[in-house]
C-alpha cells in the first residue's frame, strides 16, 4: 500500500545549541542535552535511552557542517559511534548508518537546488522504510532511531539551520513511501 507524504516547512528543530554546546535560554534538548528523547519520541515509553555512557565523547559540536568524517563513510563519527552503541544486529545497523549518510548529505546540499532536494528526499524515504523493515512491525524502535540520528546530526546551531533549509526546499512537494522493500 502506498503511502503519500506532504512534506512542509516546519519548525523541525526548534532548539538549537548555541554552538559551542550551550542551550539558548530557557530551552534544552537532544541538541543540548543528549540524554533527552526528542518530543516526537519522549511520550513513547519503551524510547530509545541514549545514555552518556554510550553516547559519543566528545559530541562534535563544530562550526562545521560536515563535521569528522575519518572513515570516509558519509558519516560523522560521533554519529557513528552512537550508532554502534546501539546494540543492533548487523542488517539493522547497515540500515540506520545507510539513513545517516542521508541525514549527514542534507548537511551540504545545496538547497536553492530543489531537484537536488527531491532526489535527497527520496533516498532518505527509502532510507527510513529500510530501517523500518529491519525490525519487527509494529515496534517503535526504528522511529526512535530515527528521530536520535536526526537530532544528532543536526546538533548545532548552524546544522540546525541547514537541515530547517533542506526542509524548507522540500516545501509543498509530495512524496510517495516506496512501495517495495528498499534494503541493497
């Protein structure tokens, strides 16, 4: 069964860290506070606990969008060891790092480049319906995962503002999940 998704421009991350680590007044999150769910999975209660033992230290909070990439996989290392604190069987971690590098390509597209967007768009559907398919229906797991990777990818202020642009460049175009399973 096809699904259609309307993709608009929305507060997607509406507290950043100030950069250096630091919450703008009177707010804190994933972004800042990394041992907190994100709103889109706080209410959930079996959420994913990122604990600081496992999550990466340092966090890269860099000025950088791009952020270290050592390994040259397309994602950011911190990221990537999160990634592998997860506990996660080989075909579910092949599937959250394959939506991280989408996540992380958002970070350096070009978004007065809206075909760009679109293709960069789908790949990161096809992306999430692979980790969705890696776990058992029903299980709030690889929503969870996903919303950690995207609140880790965007951490500062300025990935921040770059993944709101990639969304604001998605503005009033309509997607379709795909409709076959997706995993390479």
């Amino acid at each position: 069964m096809k699904r259609l998704i309307l993709i608009s421009v929305a507060a997607v991350l509406t507290a950043c860290g100030g950069g250096r680590g630091q919450p703008m007044k009177g707010e804190a999150s994933l972004l800042t506070n990394p041992a907190a769910p994100p709103a889109s999975v706080a209410s959930t209660p079996s959420s994913v606990d990122p604990s600081p033992a496992v999550l990466p230290d340092p966090l890269d909070r860099s000025r950088s969008l791009g952020g270290a990439d050592r390994d040259n996989n397309g994602v950011r290392d911190d990221v990537d060891a999160w990634i592998t604190a997860q506990g996660l069987t080989a075909p579910q971690k092949m599937a959250v790092v394959r939506m991280a590098q989408t996540m992380q390509q958002t970070m350096t597209l070009d978004t007065h480049d809206k075909d760009a967007a679109r293709a960069l768009a789908n790949q990161d559907f096809a992306a999430i319906d692979c980790v969705r398919s890696t776990f058992e229906p029903g299980s709030p797991k690889p929503n969870q995962l996903v919303a950690q990777v995207e609140a880790l990818t965007a951490n500062t202020r300025e990935r921040a503002q770059q993944y709101i642009k990639y969304n604001g460049a998605l503005n009033g175009m309509a997607f379709e999940m795909p409709a076959t399973p997706t995993c390479k």
